[in-house]
C-alpha cells in the first residue's frame, strides 16, 4: 500500500526530457513507481490537466528569520518553492556569543536585509548560542526544505566581540572563527558566506564585520569549508553591483581553490543595451575553471518588482553621495532634497554610476506608488517622465517635488529599461551556460522593498508560455536538476525512483503571479510586500502536501538540511 498516488499527470521530471503523461507512486516520503502505477495508496491526487515537476529550489534566500514566525516561508511555498538555501550574503543569525552580539545581530538585519526590528524582536526567540543549537531548534518546525550557510558576520562577531567592526583579526582570532566555522558546519552548516560589498553596513552605519577581513582570514575561513563534506561557498563584493576587478575574481577563484568547492555570486544582470558588462562577468568562472576553481553567478529570470522609497533604507542610499544625505533626519533630508544645489550634487554624483545601480538614475522610468500630499493626487500609476512632460519640468526635479511633497513617503517603482528581445535573447544565452544559475529572489529580506519570491511562476508564464522562449523542460531543469546538482543535495531536484517525493502540480494555461500587494502579517505588525500565485494547485514536500488547491495546509514536512547527511560533496 502506498501512501499516496498521482495519476494523470503530464510529468516533466528535471532531467530536460521530453514531458510525458503518467502516475507517480510515494512511500515514506519517497518515489517508488513510477509510469503505470497499479498499486493502491491511501491518498490520491487526480492530476488530469496538470503538469507534476520536482519542487522547485531557490538558492538565495535570507528566510533565517521569517522561518521562525512563518514555517511556510510564504509566499515561496504558493509559488512552489520546496527547498530553499539561506544563510547568504555572509548573514545569519547564529552563532551568537552574548545577548550583546544578539542585539548587534538584530539591528544589522534591520539595514542590511531590510527586516523590521520589531519582527526579529517579536517573532525571533533568540533561545540559541551555537549554530548546531539554532538548526536543533527549526527541525521539525518547518513546511519546506532549509539549508543555511554559515555567515562570516556571526562568526567574526562571536570571536572578536566589538572589536569585529574597525580591526583586522588577530592570527588567534581567525584560528578561533576558523574553529567555531567548523563545529557549525558539523552540526549541518552548509557552507560559508561572506560580503566584501560597500552597500552592506551594519545598524550604527559602520561596515559590517566581514568587510574588515582580509585575504588570510577568508582563506582561513575558506580552508575550513572545504574539510567538511558536503559544503559550498557564496561571496558578495563591491563588483556584483558595478564590475567585477581583478582582485576580487581573484579572491572568488582563491577560496573555491581553497576549499575546492564551487563559489557563487550575485546578482548578473543582463541587458542589450550593455552587453560587455554581462560578458565580463560572466569571464569571472572561465577564469576560475581554467585554475581549477568553479565560480558561478546567479541571475533573476524576471525584471521589476523592487520599490522605492526617501523615507526608509533601500538601493538609492547606495548611488554615490546619497547615503549621508538619505540617512539625516527627516526634516533636514527635506531640506536637503529642496534645495537646487544639492539636488545638482545629487544628480551629478549618481549619474556618475555604472553596472547594475544605473538603472536606478532613469528618473523619468519610475512610476509612482501609493502618494499622501493633495498636490499628488491622481499620479498613482504614472511614470514620473509623462508627469514631467506635462507639467514642463525637469524629470529628476520633478521626481523630488512629487517626494518632498509626500514628506518623503511616495512608493516609487522603477520600470526596466532592458525589456526588449533582444536582451531576452541573451537572457537565454545566460541562463543556459554552465557559469551562471537562476536565482538570487533575496526571498525574506528587503520586505517593504520586493518580492522576489514570485520568480518561479513569473519565470513560467513570462518566458515559456507568453515569450516561448524555453520549451517547460528545459525552463524546470533550470530550476530543479541545476541547483540540486550544485549544492550536492542527494535525492532532490528530479522526479525519479528512490528521489525525494518534493513536487508541484500546476496549470500551464494559468500558471504565473498574481500582481505585488502590501499586507500586514509580520510580528509588531510591520508590512511587508507579497504576490500569490495563480494555477500552482499542489505543492508536496517529503510527499506531504504544504498547498492544496492553492492554499496552504498547515503541515510541516520539511527537514533542516545538514552537510554531508543531506549532501554530497560537489567538487569545482
């Protein structure tokens, strides 16, 4: 007797071959038939009309808090996310080593992952010290599969104390990280991460830890990594938003070397209109291969959806000679944004920009969001450039009048400038070569600001129905089979005998994401932004539905997935 069947259905199982009609049988959470499956099971799903594919994998996700409060890690889950990596960009939330560092750790989540404080506060226990403690404390709490890298913040913190932001580390300091790395990832760690970036400070403006290490203590860090099975490594430099140097495409292909573990990246953008600067990056794991290294960057399938604001911390504080100004109280930021010399300064300094913040300086390209002034009535939905025509003004002066006169509160919506065919066609390219991996939706952080959770969906409907751009095959393999094979997860990533029993059934005609909404849902009752899904009918995890019939079920199926008992070794 199997625990469950599924019949009729139009199976794409990972692998890139052709879709075909058949059932699938699960026991304890695995595969066990498949094709013509006779035997009885105590459930059934009838999936006539739908497609059945591995559950989906995101790579890159900040869920080390929200999985506290929200085990369904929603909306991934809706849009058929059943394994998810957190633990990025050098940020976790273990391990801590006073309630001092906790509090540290707090209010840097506060303005590098754009996590409310009153939902770490709140929603958060802080019952753990050790990493192993903190993974202990999820299993069996959990909708969906979760691994988490170890962050080099938390570590550098938990040794150095204080003396983690300003100092370079003494040669008993990282001998101290490089042994708390390794309890970490013994206890199930699934790597180490880590963040160079000048957009990342911590809650007083400082830099945050990791950026004060140096080249022997990230190789220290990185030699660790490599002692244990199973592990992988992910680093953010100041070049993922601009160009990567030299120097820091050499320190990517030192630590794979290193640890001889692949490395990833993000996020490569992909554009027509700046062809060269994709290729250059890109050029980053050719370098790394020819070393013996693998190097590889994540790349969002999708474009939009990231908003704006004057008021809190998001992506304009990071255009040159912003930062100061956009962080000053209220009142004197008004000023500021008043007066005609300082906006000239503002102007000249961030249209001095290259790579990915660029986008950020087309002033006409936004829309506006929700407004609050009476003079701003009606502008809800129009870009700023067709507000500016209208009124014969400047679109950079337009956009700060229609800001200052909101008090700074406006939701701002930059559109893309890159949505044409041909740098879809690249997208392609991009998506296809073994140097890059979809992914990088930062899901659970920057919640007032995205929602880049949606992508799976958004990704079918846009790039496989509406653009035909990808047969569904090879659009799945991309986001079940690659980062499965990536990471080393045994078991995941395709519907096959003895796999995992993680699936989504979809509708192909009606598969996508329901428009971006604000809802209050998070502790201390801070907003965040969400999108539903359409079409996505069945999610199953461990063989166990988290959504039927699109809504969530309330079951907790998933595991913690720790290295080298849920991985493989995956070698550059």
């Amino acid at each position: 007797m199997l625990d469950l069947k599924i019949d009729n259905g139009l199976i794409v199982d990972g692998s890139g071959t052709e879709p075909r009609l058949g059932s699938i049988g699960v026991l304890n959470g695995r595969i066990v038939a498949l094709g013509r499956v006779s035997v009885e099971a105590r459930g059934r799903i009838d999936a006539s009309g739908l497609m059945v594919t591995p559950g989906f994998i995101d790579p890159h996700t900040h869920y080390d808090a929200q999985i506290w409060w929200d085990p369904a890690l929603t909306p991934s889950s809706l849009h058929g996310v059943t394994t998810v990596i957190a633990g990025n960009c050098g940020f976790t939330l273990a391990p801590v080593g006073s309630e001092r560092d906790a509090e540290y750790l707090r209010h840097m989540m506060v303005k590098v992952e754009g996590m409310p404080l009153s939902a770490l506060e709140q929603g958060v226990p802080w019952s753990w010290r050790s990493f192993g403690e903190y993974l202990d404390q999820l299993q069996g709490k959990v909708a969906l599969n979760i691994g988490f890298l170890v962050g080099h913040c938390a570590l550098r913190r938990a040794v150095m104390g204080e003396r983690a932001v300003g100092y370079a580390a003494r040669a008993e300091e990282i001998r101290a990280m490089a042994g708390l790395l390794r309890e970490a990832l013994r206890a199930g760690g699934l790597g180490f991460s880590s963040s160079q970036a000048f957009t990342h400070a911590d809650g007083s403006g400082a830099p945050v830890p990791s950026r004060f290490a140096g080249p022997e203590e990230i190789l220290a860090l990185s030699r660790a990594t490599g002692m244990h099975p199973g592990t992988t490594l992910e680093l953010i430099v100041d070049g993922c938003l601009t160009r990567l140097n030299d120097t820091e495409v050499n320190l990517m292909i030192a630590m794979s070397r290193t640890a001889q573990r692949p490395l990833n990246w993000n996020v490569l953008g992909v554009s027509a209109a700046n062809r060269d600067r994709h290729e250059h990056q890109l050029e980053a794991g050719t370098r790394a291969q020819k070393q013996g290294a693998r190097v590889v960057a994540l790349t969002m399938p999708i474009l939009g959806g990231l908003k704006m604001s004057f008021l809190d911390h998001c992506a304009l504080n990071s255009l040159p000679g912003w930062g100061a100004v956009l962080a000053s109280p209220v009142p004197e930021r008004l000023q500021a944004l008043r007066d005609p010399e300082m906006r000239r300064k503002l102007r000249a300094s961030a249209e001095s920009v290259t790579g990915a913040l660029a986008s950020l300086v087309r002033w006409g390209a936004y829309e506006i969001g929700d407004t609050f002034a009476p003079e701003n009535a009606g502008l809800t939905g129009r870009s700023v450039g067709e507000i500016a025509a209208q009124r014969g003004r400047d679109p950079f002066d337009t956009l700060l009048d229609i800001v200052v006169a909101d008090e700074l509160r406006t939701g701002l919506w930059p559109q893309p400038a890159d949505d044409d065919d041909e740098s879809w066609r690249l997208r392609v390219q991009v998506w296809r070569d073994p140097r890059a991996m979809i992914g990088g939706s930062d899901a659970g952080a920057h919640l007032d600001r995205m929602c880049g959770a949606r992508y799976p969906t958004a990704f079918l409907a846009q790039s496989v129905r509406e653009r035909g751009l990808l047969s569904w095959q090879e659009a799945i393999r991309l986001m079940t089979d690659v980062p499965a094979r990536y990471f080393g997860l045994k078991r995941r990533g395709r519907i096959d005998r003895g796999y995992s029993a993680d699936f989504v059934l979809f509708d192909p005609a009606r598969i996508g994401s329901a428009p971006i909404r604000s809802r209050n849902d998070l502790p201390g009752g801070a907003d965040r932004l969400y999108a539903e899904a359409t079409g996505v009918e069945y999610v199953l995890v461990n063989g166990v539905a988290v959504v039927s019939q699109g809504r969530l079920t309330g079951a907790l199926p998933g595991v913690v997935l720790r290295s080298g008992q849920d991985t493989v070794t995956v070698k550059p």
